[in-house]
C-alpha cells in the first residue's frame, strides 16, 4: 500500500502498574491528568495527533475506523493555511472532548486552529505548548481541521458566533461572546424566559461593546459585552446572539441562560474591626470600607451589582443600607415609611436565602443558612472553633445599630467592642467582642429582588416540639403512661397527633444512639416546606439545609431556644466523658438522665441550638450541660422507629 495520504494509527496500550508498586515515567506517557488511560492516534507524517480518554469513543467505532488524511486547503480568503487535514468518519461525534494537537517546525506564531465544516466554519480555543510551539485545542467532532493565519474569511459563509457566558445580578444578565473570527459589522440578541430561543424570539438589535481584559486564551480575537436590564428577577432568560457581516446575519449561537437574582455571602477574608486596614478596603474607611470590601470579593468572584455590608454604625442603620439608603431604621431610612423591599436573596450556591429582609431577622422564616463564600463555597463550622463561627456585625436583632462598633469600624484596639453575630438560621444571635479579633463580614446585593413565591419542598416532617419537660420524660403530660425513651416518641406523637400530622414520630435521642432509632433516610422539611436535611447523612453531618425553626403547631422558636438530645454531631450518644465510653459502674451514664427516667440533678443532660450552622443543631458544645431537673423541648423526625436494641457501648 502507498505512504501517500496513508495514515499511520499508532495505538499505545496503558500499562496498568503492577502490584509492586512500580511505575515510572514511561507508564505516565499514557495516562491524562487524572490518571485514566487514553488512546493516541499519529498521523504518519508526525504534524497531527490525537489523544482520545476512556469513553470518549462511541458505540460501534474502535480505532481502527478513524483517518487522518491531508486534504486540499479550503477556498478561504485573506489567509495563510499552513496546515489541512480531514478527520474520518465526517461529522463523527465524541461522547467527550479529545486533545488535537498540531506539530509542525513551520507553525508561525499567532497561528490558530480552525474547524471547517460543510456551511460554516469557526475558531477553537488554542494554546501553545511553551516546550514544542505545538498547537492544542479539544475537539468534540470530525471534520476538516485546518491551522491558519491572519483573518479568516471564507467565500459565502459566515461563522457559527459563540457565546461564552451569561452571568445574573439583580435585574441583570452579562452576556459575554466571542469575536467572529472574520470580524462583525454589528450584534443581535434574540432572548425568551424559556429554553429554545430561535429568529422569532426577542430581538435586541446593533448591541454589544469590546472587552478591554478579555482573557486571550477564551477570547483570542477578543470578546463583545452586553448587559441586559432591567430584567424580573428570580425569572429565567435564554439567549443566542448572531452577528452581521456585508449585510449577512449569520446562524445563532449557542444558547446560554441565566435567572437575575439579588446574592449574599460571607467573605472567604477575615480582618479586624478597623476595616480600613483590610487589603480589599481600596484606601477606604468605616463602612465605606466594609462595603469596598464586599464589592472587592463579589468582583474577584465574577459577580455584577451594588453590595452593601451588613454591618451599622452610630449613623447609618444595617437594615437601611441593604435597601440602598442610609439613615436609621427607627426614622425610617429616611423615607415616609419604613421600607420592606429589600429581597430575596440567595446565597452564591443558588439557595434561596427568605423571601425579605424580615425572613433574615429574629428567627423568621429563614430557608437557609448564609455559610456559603463569594466563591460558593460552604464554611465549614470545626471542632476548633466549639460549633460557632462568629462575623462582625454591629447590628442587633432588629437589623439596628448596636452599642458596639468598633468606634464606627475604625479601631482594631481595646476598649473599643464590636457587635458580633453567630453563623446561625438568623442575623439575630450575637454578642459584644474584641474588635482585634479577625473575622470576616456579610455582603448583601442592593435592590429590589422582585417577588417570589417559595415552592415548597416534599418530605418527612421534622419539628421541634412546643412541650418542655424534664430528663424524666414519663413525667411529661404528653407522655401516656409512656417510659424511658419510648415516652419521647409518645411525646412526639401525641403532639404531631393533636396538630393533624399524620405518620409516625421518632424523638431524636440517644440511648441507644439517635441515629439508629431513625429508620427512614428523609429528605426531612420543616411544616412550611423548607428542606432541613436531604438524607441522614446531611444529619449527622453538621451540614443541614436550614436550621429547625418550627414547632409541631406551625408557629417559629424565639431566640435562646435549647433543645435536649444526648447526641453528639455523629448521631451518637455522649457517654460518661462525652466520648464513646461504656458505662463501667452501670449506674446508669450521666448524660441522658439515667435511661431518660429521672429528673435528679446528679444526672446531666446535653444540649443543643437550633438556630445555629454546623453539629450545634445536636450538640451545642459551647453551651455545655445542665441538670436533668431542667426542662427542656425535644427534636421529633417523622421515621419508622428503628432497631431499639442497647448496645454495649452505645456510641458504636
């Protein structure tokens, strides 16, 4: 067979390491980056490679099927092909990306990758290897690839536009795309509320504007923008874009959505009280630093829009400047009545946070708990830090200044004390500390986030129970004669019973451990429909949706709520030392009241708070203990009762 036009398929097996424990770099050549085996294909001249991962290959093609074949350039206009090559079977479609590389010592720079297809044709993102001035980019598809110069124009045809992002703030939607490879005379943006969006849709003609800090590897002829506005928040928007050339539209885009929508974070930062002194504050002071802080992390986060800091002084009111006005709550923030508009939020994983700024205050109806950062990321209450996360505030409950403020954020030294707030179901809970501590601060969009129906979510009842009693739960009016722990669940019971809840109610209570007594894996919601816990791994996580905030009656807890459990954050029971500890003296162990049958106060009881994030829901470390004669409410999950049986060590 002749070499001309002749593709040499070179398949390198993966070499699996053996059990030894060896393998060394030749193994590697082999391997992607994150560790699976991929198949290389080399065209025989050595210029075209492919490298195609596990799985990316579709049923019935094996690499056997697939050429490589030099074909003649193109009818393009205005350019300089260096290299064209036909990739067969035509139009074959990768179940995922492969690597095409080009190698040629006659690669000019500034050289790009095109894909030429049968009525257009388009730029794909390129790199250079820094080592070999090779030319690499992914590919989902076969075609005509080809590596070319200057401008591209090709006869009669216009490129496919891509858009590369459509980001939201409130009543807003970025869209950013590429510039055509051939150039454009002007934009249209074609949008609806719903996917699907062609020629018929909205149309917004002769917009977009250039980029200036376009990243050149997503952008190499640079990116247009345009901000849609004035848009209904908390509603989905789809869009395509096309561009004309000569008088020509081109086809539409690729199509991208996004639904506008007020956010709110905790910074991922931490600084003292004098915000001026944190890096972000941009040379600025008080709470104007505090807010160029906010806007300094929502930025570097990818975020638009106006963020206020949660945070008062001796002038301007938290519950004000998250309105976008200034002044105090008490004269209205300046207005004829006290505005309410401020909201919803959600936080930067998409949850919605309540539906107005009254949700957010003193325990109402809050969805979720605001732990996640600019960048989406959850914090994570640890041991380290005895179930508490604290940020400065300066706010009390009401959303008013409070009596510390670091000297209106402007000291970092003592006497001076500023208003803390717990990471917590609320703004609510919080007390005076040191403004040298370094903690970080709420941010909260500004505006009017239009309004929002909460769709309630489908579940498992949990509530918390209305009844208090003592560590001798047969004494409780709820109990029926009921004892030891089985008069919890009674408890339970006869409560969701006289409330009209139908199921069975299990009390979270350990002896044996709580997590065993619940046989069901949820999802868990509280009466309202607010999603608590998706299984009961998010339980004994210290990772719940939102806190528990709702008695069995359908009314919220009120603020110092405490709740017994002798439960630690694994869903175990807290032994003699509030470890896994046997009970060696078998008197009965000191933290669930001797089996749950008496209210002496030689026996404790450990509790929990339900309001705040992280394994505090079950075992509030920080508050401690206290006697058995205390009373106290308890946490009812709607469950079949599970396996009753007392383990010798009953933390196992």
């Amino acid at each position: 067979m002749s070499k001309v036009n002749m593709l040499l398929i070179v398949l390198l097996a993966v070499l699996v390491q053996s059990c030894s424990g060896g393998g060394g770099a030749e193994n590697d050549k082999n391997l992607l980056d994150d560790g699976s085996p991929a198949l290389n294909v080399l065209s025989v001249d050595g210029k075209v490679s492919l490298s195609i991962p596990a799985g990316a290959l579709p049923e019935n093609v094996t690499i056997s099927d697939l050429k490589i074949e030099p074909v003649a350039a193109p009818d393009l206009q205005n350019v300089d092909i260096v290299l064209s090559y036909q990739f067969s079977p035509d139009n074959l479609q990768f179940k995922k990306p492969v690597t095409l590389t080009f190698s040629d010592d006659n690669i000019p720079a500034g050289a790009k990758i095109i894909f030429v297809g049968a009525d257009s044709y388009q730029e794909i993102a390129t790199t250079v290897n820094a080592q070999t001035g090779a030319l690499v980019g992914e590919i989902t598809h076969f075609s005509i690839y080809i590596v070319a110069t200057d401008e591209v124009v090709a006869k009669g045809q216009l490129s496919i536009p891509e858009l590369q992002s459509a980001k939201a703030s409130g009543g807003v939607v970025s869209l950013t795309w590429k510039t055509p490879i051939n150039g454009a005379d002007s934009y249209n943006v074609y949008w609806k509320n719903q996917a699907g969006v062609t020629k018929d849709a909205n149309k917004i003609s002769n917009v977009g504007s250039k980029v200036d800090n376009a990243d050149a590897a997503q952008c190499p002829n640079g990116c247009i923008n345009y901000r849609h506005v004035e848009l209904t928040n908390r509603i989905g928007y789809f869009y395509k874009i096309s561009y004309l050339k000569d008088g020509i539209e081109s086809e539409l885009s690729n199509e991208l959505n996004s639904m506008p929508q007020l956010r709110a974070f905790i910074t991922s930062v931490k600084g003292k009280g004098k915000l001026g002194s944190w890096p972000d504050a941009g040379g600025k002071t008080g709470l104007e630093a505090g807010d160029a802080i906010c806007n300094t992390r929502a930025a570097l986060a990818g975020m638009e829009g106006n963020f206020k800091a949660w945070l008062s002084d001796r002038t301007d009111d938290a519950y004000c400047r998250v309105h976008g006005l200034s002044g105090t709550k008490a004269a209205n923030c300046g207005q004829d009545a006290l505005p309410e508009f401020a909201g919803p939020w959600v936080r930067t994983d998409g949850e919605l946070l309540g539906l107005k700024i009254g949700d957010l205050l003193n325990n109402r109806r809050q969805f979720t708990i605001l732990n996640h950062d600019e960048f989406g990321k959850r914090i994570v209450v640890t041991d380290d830090l005895q179930g508490q996360f604290w940020i400065y505030s300066g706010t009390n409950p009401l959303g008013s200044a409070a009596d510390g403020v670091c000297n209106d954020w402007a000291s970092d030294t003592a006497p001076d004390r500023g208003w803390l707030i717990l990471l917590s179901g609320s703004l609510a809970k919080g007390l005076e500390g040191a403004c040298e501590a370094e903690l970080p601060i709420y941010c909260f969009e500004t505006g009017d986030g239009g309004g929002q129906e909460y769709v309630r979510k489908d579940g498992l009842i949990v509530f918390i129970s209305s009844a208090t009693g003592t560590g001798n739960l047969s004494e409780w009016a709820q109990a029926n004669g009921k004892e030891n722990i089985a008069a919890g669940d009674e408890i339970c019971n006869t409560l969701a019973k006289a409330n009209d809840l139908e199921g069975n109610f299990v009390a979270w209570l350990s002896y044996p451990n709580a997590k065993d007594r619940i046989a069901s894996d949820g999802p868990w919601v509280s009466l309202d429909g607010i999603m608590i816990a998706k299984n009961k791994a998010e339980l004994i996580s210290g990772k719940l949706s939102a806190p528990i905030s709702m008695m069995e009656d359908g009314n919220y807890i009120e603020d110092n709520f405490y709740v017994m459990t002798n439960t630690n954050e694994y869903g175990m029971g807290v032994g003699d030392s509030k470890e896994c500890t046997p009970d060696p003296d078998g008197d009965g162990d000191s933290y669930h009241c001797n089996h749950w049958s008496s209210k002496d106060p030689k026996y404790k009881i450990v509790m929990a708070n339900p309001t705040l994030d992280g394994y505090a829901w079950t075992y509030n470390r920080d508050h401690g203990e206290t006697d058995c004669s205390s009373k106290y409410h308890i946490y009812c999950f709607q469950s079949e009762l599970g396996d009753p049986t007392i383990p010798k060590y009953y933390c196992d």
